[in-house]
C-alpha cells in the first residue's frame, strides 16, 4: 500500500472504525487497533474479489474497521456486499467532516513524513560524501516512546543485526559498540575502517528502527577496476556493485522482520530503503551466461529511494525483490539481467 492512499483513509475516515465509530489506533499499544480492509477482496478468490478491478491497495478501495467488523464483513461477505461497503464508507466520511467542523472531536494526523525527512538529512551526513544504504521501519505516527532502549530484549536484537562481510552468512556486530544515544540505542562503526564497509544500526525508543551501512570502500575498489578495465563509465565518477546492494538489503531486511516480529508494537510501519550520495553513481552487475560486466546510466539524483507500507504479516522476499528491482530500473538495468558474482543467495527464493 502506498503512504499517501493510508494516510488518506486514517484522516479522513477520522481514525474510527466507519461501522461502529470506535476510535482506532495504528500501532498495538491500545486495544482497539485499526484495520485496512479491502472493499473489492484483495485477492480474486477472497470475500468480495470476484471483480475487474486491478490496483486494489488504493484509498478508493479502502475502508477503515475495527477488528471485530473486518472479521464480521469477511465471513459475511454476502450482508456485506461491495456496494453496501463503499456506500458506509461515503456516509461515515461525511460523518467524519461534520464531526470535525463542530469540534466534537480531533484527528491527531498520522504522520512521519518531517520525521523521515530528518532521518534522510542525517544519513547524508553520516555518509561524509561516500554512497550509503539505508534500510528502516517507522511507525505510522511518530510520537510517544514505545520502547525502553536499555530495556535487555531491545539490546539483544539490536546484537542479532548482521553486517556484510564477504560470507554469505555476514557477521554479528560487535556488542562493544553498542551504545545508548539521544535517540534509543544504536551499534556504531562510522566513518567505516579501512577496508571494510561502515555500518550504524539503531532502534528509536519511539519504535522506528534503522540499518544502515556506508559503502565507500567498495566502491572506490569497483571504480578502480572499471577504469583499469577501460570500461566506459558514460560520465560517472563512482561504480555501485549490485552485489554490495543486494547484500546490505538481504542483512537489513532479515534484521527488521526479525525485529518488527520480536518487539515492535505495530501493525502497520512505513518502510523505506534508499541509497544515498548517488549522484553520478552507476550500477555494476554480472550479465548471465557472460563473462563481462554491465553497467547501467549514470544517475543524477542524490537519493533513490522506495517507500512502502506494510503490515506485519509482509513477505520479506518479495518486499526484497521489489527494492532490488526498483533500485537496478533506477539505473536503467532489468532485474532479470542483474547477476551477482557469488550465486544466488542475495536472490529470493521466488526468483529462482
Ligand atoms: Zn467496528
């Protein structure tokens, strides 16, 4: 689901359930959480998908229940046909706007847009000029604490991240690093050490948890060799390898499911990958069947990044294969002619 589609649905449908008019919150702390259900089924063989519609995560085909009601529509889709939902829908947003203009109640607005925005700021300048990757989860709304990060579960999985190193098991950070910031807690090796790739990982105590990892080192080596190469780099000064990428989104990835499943209150979470410092960045990956490389075109924004919302129950390889895919198109490369050069295993299984 998209951000801006949900952020819709929970303002204007006035954070409550459009059945009941319970009040709903997004994340777990309270006991009456709010679902986003589908209209049109999400699936063609669920209640209510027998239907042409294609793109079925967006607001229009949205309704915002508690609980009991989404179950209740679900197992009764026949008292609950399309029609009769979208028609409670129109009516329980009007209600909502009424409500508002007499000031019998207020929407605190789900939002973590201006948080995310200085997250980004502050990733740029983690990366001193270098590209770096960033991986994290955000509650829906960032406001009260969630998490005690000195609580013993918090730091466990933070000390359960693991970082690349060449094996295709990675390596657990070192737990010597671990220290408490202004922010929550964090594992720190930044700027990185020679010869090896910087990392920053961190869990907010308001819930949002960030792995990140700074690439420069890698690089340098891969422009190096492309130059020596004689490769024509069409204008770019830095050589990404899609391995290093594919890596760091399959180490942060398992680290936040692990994470979200394990402490994380939430129902709902904001996830964004983005790689940063990209301008005048290629991407480098083996082609199949072929000995030479591919590079792709040289990009010129500072940051490509992707957003998504998810629910908990989220597939993490295929939220991995969308990222992956999305970041190669940004250089103009296929996903299905991306390779690595150590086999599969940053591929999803679905891949194969
Ligand atoms: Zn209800």
């Amino acid at each position: 689901m998209r951000d801006r589609d949900i952020k819709f649905l929970w303002g204007r449908s006035g954070n409550r359930c459009a059945i009941c008019k319970l009040e709903l919150t997004t994340d777990g702390s309270s006991e009456t959480l709010g679902e986003m259900a589908h209209i049109v089924g999400q699936s063609r063989n669920g209640p209510r998908g027998n239907h042409d519609l294609t793109d079925r995560d967006t607001y229009d085909n949205l309704i915002l229940l508690c609980p009991t009601h989404h179950v209740e529509i679900d197992k009764n889709h026949a008292a609950w046909p399309i029609e009769r939902l979208r028609a409670i829908k129109a009516d329980h947003e009007a209600w909502v706007s009424e409500q508002l203009g007499t000031g019998v109640f207020k929407v605190s607005p789900i939002d973590n847009t201006s948080f995310l925005a200085e997250r980004k700021a502050s990733w740029i300048e983690a990366c001193r000029g270098e590209v770096g990757m960033v991986l994290c989860l955000t509650p829906l709304r960032v406001s009260s604490d969630t998490l005690n990060p000195l609580d013993k579960s918090v730091t466990d999985i933070l000390e359960q991240a693991r970082v690349p190193n060449g094996n295709q098991s990675g390596e657990q950070v070192n737990r010597y690093r671990t220290r408490p910031t202004e922010f929550g807690i964090a594992n720190q090796d930044l700027p990185a050490p020679h010869n090896t790739c910087g990392h920053s990982i961190q869990i907010f105590s308001a819930g949002h948890c960030e792995y990140f990892c700074e690439l420069g080192e890698s690089v340098n080596q891969v422009t190096v060799v492309s130059k020596e190469r004689g490769v024509d780099l069409k204008g770019a000064s830095r050589v990404l390898r899609y391995t290093d990428l594919a890596e760091i989104a399959h180490f942060g990835l398992d680290w936040l499911a692990h994470a979200w499943r394990t402490i994380l209150p939430f129902n709902y979470m904001t996830f964004c990958g983005a790689i940063v410092n990209t301008t005048s960045t290629t991407l480098y990956s083996r082609e199949d069947h072929r000995k030479q490389g591919l590079h792709g075109f040289t990009v010129s924004s500072p940051i490509l990044k992707y957003t998504e919302v998810l629910s908990k129950s989220f597939e993490k390889d295929t939220l991995l294969l969308e990222f992956l895919r999305r970041i190669s198109n940004s250089y103009g490369l296929m996903l299905h002619r991306v390779f690595d050069d150590k086999g599969e295993y940053v591929r999803p299984e679905k891949m194969r």
